[in-house]
C-alpha cells in the first residue's frame, strides 16, 4: 500500500516545484513594459537647454513638464511637477505618478512635492523615467504621452546613456562636464570652449 502513495506523492510533489518555477519565471523574468521612476538631487534644465525637447501639460497655475533624453522601445525623459501656492508656509503633498500602456496601469509611485517658506510653487523633485515608447505619464491633473508630447522633431540629448565608461570622471575633455545621474546614466554639458 505505501508503494502506490509514493508516486502519487512524488507527481504531486513535482507539479507543485513545476508550477513553483513557471511562477518564479514569469516574476523575474524579461519584461516588454518596464518602468523604472527614480527621484535625482539635480536641478531642472533651464529653458533654452530643451527646445524641441520640452513638453508640458496642465495650466498657468499647475502643470507637470517633461524632457525627453532618448527614445527607440523604451524612453528615457525627465519630469517634474509644480503648482504654484504664494504662501509664506512650508508645503507638502503626496502626488501619484501613475504610468500608462494601452488602458494599462503598468507603473505607479508617490511622489512628494514640497514648497519652501520663501518659494512661490511647490514642486516635486525632478524624476528620471524609464517608460515603454507611447506610455502615458498621469500625476495630478496632468498627463504627458511620451514622445508624443514633443513632437516629430525633438533635437538628440544633451543626456546620454554608458554603462561604467566614465566612472568618476568629472572632465572629459576642455569645455566639457560630465555629471552622473545615476547608475550609467550621465549628463555632458557644454562648460566652454575647448
């Protein structure tokens, strides 16, 4: 009688580590819709920097604006979000940025935005985003369809993407300052002549 058992414990067994495995696969495994959103400590590209590269949604008084660095499957673009509050007191709000694909939430996190005493808008830090080409960024009000947003003609980066090539180097040659961003990826300004 214990022989009979065996197998049908040992099959059951087996199904259980199968199906076990086929889990593990499909929550480790490559993904088509990979977002990645990470807060920066750097400050926002000034305007003339982002022509053909800017895109904003929302109004005069709320807005979220992005600046798209690459695009082929997958794109890279900086966002933020600001809302102007002319108070003399400290401010903070918990937003959510939510990511979008074809009436799919594929992405979301909350984001904190802070005013200042002595400042006129509260904003969120600035966010780096890895989202899926035609993905759509919601927070707040605001929405931002990315690349659509900026257009057919948005110029090449002034950002670009190396894994390791310039760990720690802070001049690359006269004229030119590479600032790290986070993990291979790093911003090349144009710093003078060379």
């Amino acid at each position: 009688m214990s022989v009979l058992r065996m197998p049908w414990k040992l099959l059951i067994l087996l199904a259980l580590v199968v199906a076990a495995l086929i889990i593990i696969l499909n929550l480790t495994g490559p993904r088509g819709e990979e977002v990645k959103i990470s807060e920066l400590k750097v400050a926002w590209p000034e305007l003339k920097e982002l022509p053909g590269r800017w895109c904003g949604s929302g109004t005069r008084s709320a807005s979220a604006e992005a600046v798209l660095i690459s695009c082929d499957e997958r794109c890279h673009a900086l966002l933020r979000y600001w809302m102007f509050a002319p108070m003399d007191v400290e401010l903070e709000m918990n937003l959510s940025l939510e990511i979008w694909k074809d009436g799919k939430k594929i992405g979301e996190r909350n984001i904190v935005a802070r005013k200042e005493t002595t400042g006129l808008y509260i904003q969120t830090p600035v966010i780096l985003l890895t989202v899926p080409k035609g993905a759509e960024v919601r927070i707040s009000k605001s929405s931002i369809r990315i690349p659509d947003c900026a257009g057919n003609e948005w110029r090449p980066p002034q950002i670009i993407y190396i894994r390791g090539a310039l760990d720690g180097w802070k001049q690359v040659s006269k004229g030119l300052e590479v600032v790290r961003l986070s993990d291979g990826l790093f911003a090349v300004r144009w710093k003078g002549r060379a």
